[in-house]
C-alpha cells in the first residue's frame, strides 16, 4: 500500500507545469490540511488499512517546501501507526523554500527522502522557465539535505528547451553529480494546454538530446530503471505505481486507485476544502488494466509478466525477443530501451 499527499500551493508557476498547483491561495493552508485529514482518516478506512501496512510515501506538489512543517505534524500523527518500518518517505522541494531549518523539521518528521526541483544550474534557462531559484540556491538545499541527515537525495532536469545545448545539459549532469545525490530525473520538455509555454510551441526543441542525457548520466554510475528516471538509489514509491499496487491519494487532485477503480478528489482547492470527502470513482475493466500493466511495465525495468498475455500477444514478443528489441528473464519480458516503450506496447497490442 503506497500513499500519496498532494500539496497544490507554490510560490511561483513555471511556465511549463500544467499541474493542479496555485500561486494566490496561501491563505487557505491551514483548512486545506484539515480537509486533508478529513479525507485522509475516510480513504484509511476505505482501504482498510492495517497497522504497518503503509510502504511508501510520497508528499509530492505543488511545492511541498512551502508547508510550514508544523502543519504536517497531523498527518504525521494520523498515520504513524499504520507506516511500515523502515517505510520509504518522500517530499518534493523547491530550492528556494527548502532552508536548513525547514529541511531539519521534516526529517525529525521521519522523511527519509527529498526530491528537489532543479531543472537546470543555468540561471538564464531557470529564468526562461520561471524557475524561483538560482543555481546557488539548488547546489546550497542539497547540500543542506545532506548536513541535516537524508539518506536518500533526488533532483530533477528538464532538457530539450529551445537553446539547449550538449554544452548546457552536460554541465547541468556534472553539476549534478558533484552534489550527494543518489538519483535524478531527467524530464524531456513537454507542452502542455493551458501552460504559458502553450502560446509559444516552439520553444520545445526537437533533437535527439534524450539519448545524450541517459547515456551522460548512465556512464556516470546511475542506473536507468524507467524512461525519465535514474539512481543508484531506486524509488520504491515510484516502482510502486509501475506494478499497479494500490495507493491511497489524497489532496486536491490526487488520484487513488485500489484493484479496479480509480478515485478522484477535487482538483479546485476551494471545493476540496467544502467537501473533501466528495470524490469520482471510475471502474477500470480488464483491457484497461492489462493495457497499464504493459505501458508501464514497457517503461521501466519492472517488465511483463508472461502470465498476464494472451497467445496473440505472446508471438509477437518473442518476435520482438529474436529482432533483439526484447529480453526474457524467467516468465518476465524485459524492454532494454525505454524510449521505444510506447512503440513495443503499441506493437503488441495491436
């Protein structure tokens, strides 16, 4: 069982985030939370969770950072019993929000990870992205992470914005891997509706700066284990979701999913904090779930397991097996190259 928190406040929107994250709503903090725990006590009893049960979880956004961490000691209370030893415990970060002494309360909190994002240590692309920080900023918060205790440091890049170059990204991988992190996520530029990059398509760049970003950090020690996403230091909450394992989503915007069905909160802040507790249910069928489990499985080094395809299906994976796109440990089909994930799949689905 995985749980996830979302936070949807921000000091700033990045022209590219399409997420469900505001900049004019800081006012509401303190009731969003306790529409939270509303929400959070229902879904624990929904999904009948034990004591223990909880392996992972993750406080994404949004920006986290710009919590108070006194106002996640509720949660924390609320859920303490229930978490695993020894559990996986995320939280998003933006450098300029996340100071030493708010890094320091949420590790006394019993957060064992921190995901900060970076996007860049080139400050002119930071500034074209809206990004709230400096490179000075991100290199001293995870250096920070790292005085106060985690274990376990993320950071995220964003590549193929107009004016990338091998230069630009193979210093933003250098300055990475000059910094104690154990894992980093490397995200193509996409646009998005609704983004103020939107009105401008053309600042994505199209190139074949993909392949250059994997294989820079690849050589430097990093294993791939999913299309954007590298470490020697794999996410058990994000494996988590590639294997379709239930997890409880809760916040304005979520997304729970449990065996068959997804659920789904309010994304407006405001009717979240009215009645958090009124939430979508979509009923997935079978196709539906095979079709994720051969997406994602594709996209990552969790595989497909033999035993949830058809004949059809089948024969054209051991075709893919012999033109080497393919690999078979056991009963598991293992894709080698995440970037044609969606190609396979499609393959053999068809």
């Amino acid at each position: 069982m995985l749980l996830y928190i979302h936070i949807p406040y921000c000091d700033s929107k990045c022209y590219y985030c399409n997420f469900n994250s505001y900049t004019d709503k800081s006012n509401t903090k303190r009731s969003y939370i306790s529409a939270l725990l509303r929400q959070l006590e229902f879904e624990l009893d929904r999904f009948r969770v034990k004591k223990g049960e909880i392996e992972s979880i993750f406080i994404g956004g949004g920006t986290p950072s710009t919590i108070n961490p006194k106002l996640y000691n509720s949660i924390f209370k609320l859920i303490e019993p229930y978490i695993k030893s020894q559990a996986e415990i995320t939280i998003e970060a933006n450098p300029n929000s996340a100071t030493l002494s708010w890094l320091s309360e949420i590790y006394k909190l019993g957060v064992n990870r921190v995901s900060f994002g970076v996007q860049s240590f080139n400050n002119q692309k930071l500034k074209a992205l809206n990004r709230s920080h400096s490179a000075t900023q991100a290199i001293d918060a995870i250096e920070s992470a790292k005085k106060v205790g985690f274990p376990h440091i993320s950071l995220d890049l964003i590549y193929n914005y107009l004016g990338d170059t091998e230069e630009i990204l193979k210093r933003d991988i250098d300055m990475a891997f000059n910094l104690p992190i154990d894992h980093i996520s490397a995200y193509e530029l996409t646009i998005e509706d609704g983004t103020k990059f939107a009105l401008n398509p053309n600042l994505k760049q199209e190139s074949l700066y993909h392949l250059f970003v994997a294989d820079e950090i690849k050589k430097r020690g990093f294993e791939q284990y999913e299309v954007s996403n590298f470490g020697k230091y794999k996410s058990y909450h994000n494996r988590g979701y590639w294997q379709l394992k239930d997890y409880i989503g809760v916040g304005a915007g979520a997304v729970g999913f449990k065996k068959d069905r997804r659920y789904y909160p309010h994304i407006n802040i405001d009717s979240y904090i009215q009645n958090p507790l009124d939430i979508e249910e979509e009923i997935l069928t079978e196709d539906d779930i095979l079709m994720e489990k051969i997406f994602l499985g594709l996209r990552s080094d969790i595989g497909i397991d033999e035993a949830i395809l058809n004949d059809s299906m089948i024969e054209r994976a051991d075709f893919l097996i012999e033109k080497g796109k393919l690999e078979k440990e056991g009963k598991v089909y293992k894709n080698r190259d995440f970037f044609l994930s969606d190609e396979i799949a499609l393959y053999l689905l068809d």
